[in-house]
C-alpha cells in the first residue's frame, strides 16, 4: 500500500453502513458539528424544561398566596362588618389586581359592592371557585354563611393578572438561564472549534509526510482519546520508513553486485574483440558489446536513483543557476560532439540580475544533467538541443529544447514513471533518468512540465519554482 492511499483511508476514512455511530455521515461528519448536533438540542430541552417548570411553580406560588390574602380579606369583612373599599378603575382591576368585594345579606340579597360593573351572584358553595364571566376570568372567594343574621362576603380578582403575575416571576427567574444558553452554545462552538483545528493540525502534520522524509508524529498536546490513534499512526510510519529504507538499501546493494560482474564481461568482450575475425561473428560481438552497455548504464542509472532517494546531507543554499548550467552543459558537451548535435546555452543580456535558486546544489546539478542528457539521446544526430535560461515574474525558469521526435500527448505524464520508454524509440536508455530529475526536482522544491513544440517536432522540457 502507497503512502498516498494510507493517508487518505486515515485522514478521510470510509463512511460506516451499519450500527450507530456518534458521528452522521455527510456535511456533519465534524467534530464540532457533531458536539453542537447532540449538545444544543440538549440544552434547548432543559432550558424549555425550565421555563415550563418555572412557570407552573410560580402559577402555583401567585395562587397560594393570592387566595390566602383573598380568604383573610373575607373573614375580616364577616369578622369586623367593614364597609367595601372604594369602586376602583378597571386598570387597577386587571393589570395590578385589586380586589373586588361583595356584601350579601341572609337573604342572599346583595348589599353593596365595591364594582358595580361586575355582574356576579352569590356562590351558594362557601370557599374558591373559578369563573368566567363574559370572556374574563376570575377566582372567586367565598365566605362560609356563620351564624344566623351573619352577612355573607365574596371577593374577586382578575385571573388575567395572576397569570401575567406568575409569567413575569417566572420570567425574571429564567432571565439569567437564557442569557447563559446562547453564551454557552457560543463557547460551546469556540472549543468544540479549538479542538477540531488541533485535530485538523494533527492531519497536516501526517499529510506531510512522504517516503523522503517519514517522521513521528509529535504527543505533545495531543488528547488522551487521541493518542492511541497517534501512536498506531507514528507505529504504522515506521514500519513505512523502514520498508522504504530496505527498499532502497536491497536496490543499492544489488547494483553494487551487479556492477562488478558486468563491469569483468565489458572487459572479456574487449579482449575478445581484438582478436574476434570480421564477419557475422564480429556483428553478433558489437550487439552483445550494446547489451552489456546497456546493462552497465542501467545499473548506473539503478545506483543513482536510491541514492538520489535516499536523505542527503547536501544543504540548501542560493546556486547560481547560469553557473550551474554553464557547469552541465561543459560535462556534456562531448556526448554532444560525438553526435554531432548543436549544444548551446541561449540566456539573457549580459548585466540582467543574477538567477539564483534556494536548493541543494546536488539535487540542481541532477535535475539538468538528466534533462540535458534525455535531451541528447533522443535527438537525432546533425540536431539542435538549446538550454534557455528565462525568468517570469522575477521567478528564473530553465528551458531545455530540442528537435527530437517528442512525445505522443497521450505518453506526456506516464513518461516520469521507472523504466517507462515511449514505444517505437530508437533510442538507447534505461527510462530513469526522467524520474532521477523528477524526483531531485521535487527536493528542490521544483517541477519539470513536458509538452511538445508547436513550430516543429521536438520536446520541450521547462523547469520551474512549483
């Protein structure tokens, strides 16, 4: 399994099917959405749970204490034969709950009364009864009818105030609850985010990581609901970064062995050229004389590429990039000579800015001499390979042109894979030395964009800052 594909199965795993799980598939599959989901919703229930609780507890308190100043109201009127208060106004009536007292005599005549408004008669049940009279409410008190020749008194108050009454108590009582709900609900979303984002900084840390540089994940500050998953995923990354150690140590290895043997045949078959006869036999000796060529550069090109692979200690440092091509286009010069190809570097004035790159100057040096060199062997002899040296924006880029017979469009990004060569070519190579410079690019912070050239047949290579 690549590294690619086990990232993405960690950071974006597969959505479960079955059985319950805390976390919804889709847009809610968060951390912070997921803890809002459950969390909000139960804090709306309590607090619509308070409200209702409160309201029913103050409804009871008003009533209690309300018909106990009605019923002591009652008895003093029996008790003392006070005259009824003064006729008030209906505000007073409804909105701040004044009383309203009825006299009746032993006949049940009515006597007198502080409201004459209110059309009620004497209840002939003694104690609290709840009317409606003419679309009002009310709770009604009524004495208990005493001794013979005793007066009877009934006393009314609005019960559309004791149930605004019970509402406002209840009201002020949840004032501070509704102010904390949303505030919590507010920090709730802070943390709940806080904690997502570190999680988040978690899965960045991991998506860094490639097969050049496979390191442990940092514990510190990391959850404990967390950490076995760091641990398994920093366990899982050794065992990665050992896997690709051994990967490129078995490839060295076998081209340090391969290189001896082959390097004793090349010799043997020198020897045995010179005194090889000509004819058939000597042609059969110059095909075997290219196979082994063939070999000896494959194995080269093997070697290169694991050590390339592997970590370097060449530090970055600003590389004079005109320098450095003067420095690739010297050591191949002579491979162009021999196939009489046209070899030049075309750059800007004289006093324009230096070009210069922030990269290891090993990893630059790889990057040209394999573009360069792919660039020799595929164009054909009496041809033209020019190196450009341009800069866009203030940002140097490096062209290497040449008139060979390029690549079909449909091969442009397969062309970067190990031992991949375009059918039908003629020429001779081991297809490494594009995915050598591709992979020497990428540590340079670097990458290299093929396409074919639109005036005649020939392949443009670009290299650029990604």
């Amino acid at each position: 399994m690549s590294l690619e594909v086990l990232r993405s199965q960690v950071l974006c795993p597969p959505a479960r099917t079955k059985g319950f799980h805390v976390f919804p598939t889709g847009p809610m599959c968060s951390l912070r959405r997921a803890m809002l989901l459950w969390l909000v919703p139960l804090f709306l229930l309590v607090g619509a749970a308070s409200a209702a609780f409160s309201y029913w507890s103050y409804t009871r308190m008003v009533a209690e204490f309300m018909d106990d100043q009605m019923e002591q109201l009652g008895s003093s009127m029996v008790a003392h034969q006070h005259a009824p208060p003064p006729a008030p106004s209906a505000e007073r009536v409804h909105k701040w709950g004044v009383y309203i007292v009825q006299m009746y005599g032993p006949d049940g005549r009515l006597l007198v009364t502080s409201w004459p408004d209110l059309k009620a008669g004497l209840q002939e049940q003694p104690g609290f009864h709840d009317l409606l009279l003419d679309g009002t409410r009310w709770r009604v008190y009524t004495t208990d009818r005493g001794p013979a020749g005793a007066d009877r008194v009934q006393v009314f108050q609005s019960g559309e105030f004791r149930s605004r009454l019970a509402f406002e108590r209840a009201g002020a009582a949840l004032a501070p609850v509704m102010i904390l709900l949303p505030l919590a609900i507010l920090i709730l979303w802070g943390v709940a985010g806080a904690m997502s984002r570190a999680v988040q900084e978690i899965g960045r840390e991991a998506a860094m990581q490639d097969e050049h540089n496979i390191t442990e994940l940092p514990l510190e500050r990391v959850p404990h609901e967390i950490q076995p998953l760091v641990m398994s995923f920093n366990s899982l990354l050794a065992r990665l970064r050992d896997a690709f150690a051994n990967q490129r140590r078995f490839v060295q290895d076998a081209a340090h062995e391969l290189r001896t043997p082959i390097t004793a045949v090349a010799l043997q078959l020198e020897n045995v050229r010179c005194d090889m006869p000509p004819g058939a036999c000597a042609q059969s000796l110059a095909q075997l004389e290219a196979g082994v060529s063939r070999a000896q550069r494959l194995v080269d090109q093997m070697l290169k590429l694991s050590r390339r692979e592997t970590p370097v200690a060449d530090s970055a440092r600003a590389v004079d990039l005109h320098a450095q091509l003067h420095e690739s286009i010297n050591a191949l010069i002579a491979v162009a000579d021999q196939r009489n190809i046209d070899l030049g570097l075309v750059a800007e004035p004289h006093g324009s800015p230096p070009a210069t790159l922030h990269c290891a100057p090993g990893d630059l040096r790889s990057v040209l001499d394999n573009l360069i060199e792919n660039a020799l062997r595929y164009t054909p002899e009496g041809g033209v390979v020019d190196v450009r040296l341009v800069s866009e924006a203030g940002r140097p880029a490096v062209e290497v042109i040449d008139t060979g017979p390029g690549i079909p469009p449909d091969l442009l990004g397969r062309v970067f894979d190990r031992f991949f060569r375009v059918p039908g070519s003629q020429a001779q190579g081991s297809g490494l030395g594009l995915a050598i410079a591709q992979a020497a690019a990428q540590r340079c912070g670097l990458r290299i964009r093929l396409r074919n050239r639109d005036d005649r047949s020939g392949l443009v290579a670009r290299i650029e800052p990604a």
